[in-house]
C-alpha cells in the first residue's frame, strides 16, 4: 500500500506539467499515475465506512465515488465535444466493471479462499436491474438504426425520455434496497470475522471526501491530455473511451472490488462491480444526456452496433456466473479473459 502513497508525488507533477505544456503522453502518464494513489484511498476510506454503514451502503458510497471520477471527465470531455469518447466510456464502463473489475475480484477471492458465497436473491435482483439498464442504452438504438436516423433531431428527443425513465428507475432501485427490502438483501454470513474499523467514521469521510477533489482536478488535466493523445497518436475515440477512460476513472472499484473479495466479503465486492455499472446506466448516462443540454450540445445514447452486442454479452455472462450464489477463481479467468477478447476487438475496430 505504501508504494502507492508514494505516487502522490504525481498529483502536483501532472499539474505542472499541464502547466507548462509538456508532451500530452507525459502529462496522460502522469495524470493516470496520480489517481492510483487517490484512488487507493478512496478504496481504503469506503472499506472504513462500510463497518459502520454496512457492505450495501458500503459498496453503494464506493461506486458513486468512483463515478464521480469518471463523471467529471466525461463532463469535460462533453464541453470539449467529445461525444463518441463520452458514449464508449459509459459502455467501457459497465463492460470493465463486470468483466475486469469482477474478473479479478473472483480470481483473488477465489484463490485465497477457493469457494465464495453471496446473497443469491441480492445478485439476482440486481441481474435484473442490470438488463433492464443496459435494455435501455440498447433500445433507442436499434430503434433508431432502424428508422434510419441514428444521429437525428428525433434521436436526442428519445434519449432524453429515456434518461428521464432510467433516473426515476434508479431512484426507485435506491428506496427498494436501502429502505424496504434492506433485510431481504443483507449479506450471507461470511467465514471470517469481521476485524475492528482502523480510522473513525469522520477520518473515513474527510479522506474519501479529499481524495475524491483531488481525483477531480487531476482528472480535468487527464482530459486535456487525452484530447492532444487522440489527435496526435491516432487513436479512436471509441478506444480511448471504452479502454482507458474507464480502467482510470474505474481505478477506486478496481482496487475496493478486488480488496473485499479477498476478505471473503463478496456481496460487498459484487455491490461495487455489479451496483457501479447499474449506476454507470441509471444515474451517470442520464445525467450526461441532462449536462449536454445545459451546455447547448445535445447528446444523444444512440451506441455503435458492437458497443450494444459486447453488452448484450456481458450481462449474459455475468447473470450465468451469478446464478447459484457461489463463485471461485474459474469464473474470474472467464470474465478476464472476455474481457480481453473484447479489448482486442475494440483496438482493431475500423473508425467510421
């Protein structure tokens, strides 16, 4: 953990070098290099404040935090007119939290304690809410491909309705699983006992709360950085958007995820994976279609037709995997390795 406090070193460097106009990868580089440590904090205050609060609320607080990484460089990248980066970041996103991040929480929990169990009925209402999210990023676009107006005036009215109707679902969703079906969704009983909180319920907050500004700002030099990369190295946006943007904005439930699993706290780790890619739908989308209006540049969530079959295949493996409320290192292998498979494709996708 040390080393990665030591990478806070990065946070002033990737500034000043955005200051004065270095090279953009040295500035990328650098930028991606300081959110690891803020993350790492991020990680290790949520999993403080999930003894207080629980593994739900635990593993809720993580994912907003961590979108909020990932929020704020989308918003950026909106005003900057980036629409085809901002859309594959929302798909990378839930592609890399169900199959990277998910993949490698399985595999370390998996090898540390061979078999894993998790609340099945929790897993299960949650592979619910999953498809009817990703069902509607998929619908406005095969509607729309189909009428032969994929990029229409009529395409940005139906993205807002829909983001109307995924916001008031996700809302709906938090009242369920916090307030009137919080006891049909708590954890199994775990194997090991649960060790004393390290740092009190306000150090948990104030640091989470610091790190979480700090990774805002960093994450402003990123986007500047990723704009000059994108002209300069000739990479597409549609890469750079479902691959990179999502590993670093993602960083904070690449390391919570794969941290609660090895403690054997897997209903925690598939809160943070499974729960920030529903939020990634239900909240973050919408909220970018509402940003772009306000900034006068619509956006609408009309995806590329491989974009909407990598979901499709995601959640179908992930629902398969989640079924019968156990998982072991195998399943985490599967998951990294169409994940790869996936990243492949995505590089080697043609730009339009």
């Amino acid at each position: 953990m040390n080393i990665f406090y030591w990478l806070l070193a990065f946070v002033p460097v990737s500034i000043a070098l955005e200051y004065w106009h270095f090279s953009a990868g040295w500035v990328l580089l650098t930028a991606c290099l300081a959110i690891l440590p803020l993350s790492a904090l991020m990680g290790k205050a949520t999993e403080e404040l999930a003894h207080f609060t629980g593994p739900r609320i635990g593993g809720f607080l993580n994912g907003t935090f961590g979108n909020a990484v990932e929020l704020i460089i989308t918003l950026i990248a909106i005003k900057k007119g980036l629409f085809e980066m901002v859309k594959a970041s929302i798909t990378g996103s839930i592609l890399g939290n169900l199959l990277l991040v998910l993949g490698f929480a399985l595999l370390y929990g998996g090898i540390k304690h061979r078999e894993q169990s998790f609340n099945q009925q929790a897993a299960g209402m949650n592979s619910t809410m999953l498809a009817l999210a990703v069902a509607g990023l998929v619908i406005p676009a095969v509607f729309m491909y189909s009428a032969h107006q994929p990029h229409s005036d009529r395409a940005v009215q139906l993205s807002i309705g829909v983001a109307v109707a995924l916001f008031l679902v996700y809302l709906a969703a938090l009242f369920f699983s916090l307030v009137t079906h919080r006891e049909i969704l708590a954890p199994v009983c775990e194997v090991e006992e649960e060790n004393e909180p390290c740092w009190s319920l306000r150090k948990s907050i104030t640091i989470l709360a610091g790190a979480t500004v700090l990774v805002a700002v960093t994450s402003e030099v990123l986007v500047s950085a990723l704009e000059e990369v994108i002209a300069t190295w000739h990479w597409s946006e549609l890469f750079v958007g479902v691959i990179l943007v999502p590993i670093v904005g993602n960083a904070a439930e690449h390391f919570s995820a794969v941290l609660m699993a090895g403690k054997n706290r897997m209903d925690a780790a598939l809160e943070i994976a499974v729960g920030s890619s529903i939020q990634i739908a239900l909240f973050v989308a919408p909220v970018l279609v509402f940003a772009s209006l306000i900034f006068g540049r619509p956006m609408d969530l009309i995806f590329q037709p491989f974009e909407l079959a990598a979901l499709a295949v995601s959640i179908t493996i992930v629902n398969l995997i989640s079924l019968d409320g156990k998982s072991n290192w195998l399943e985490g292998v599967q998951l990294l390795v169409t994940y790869i498979v996936m990243a492949l494709a995505f590089y080697f996708l043609p730009t339009a």
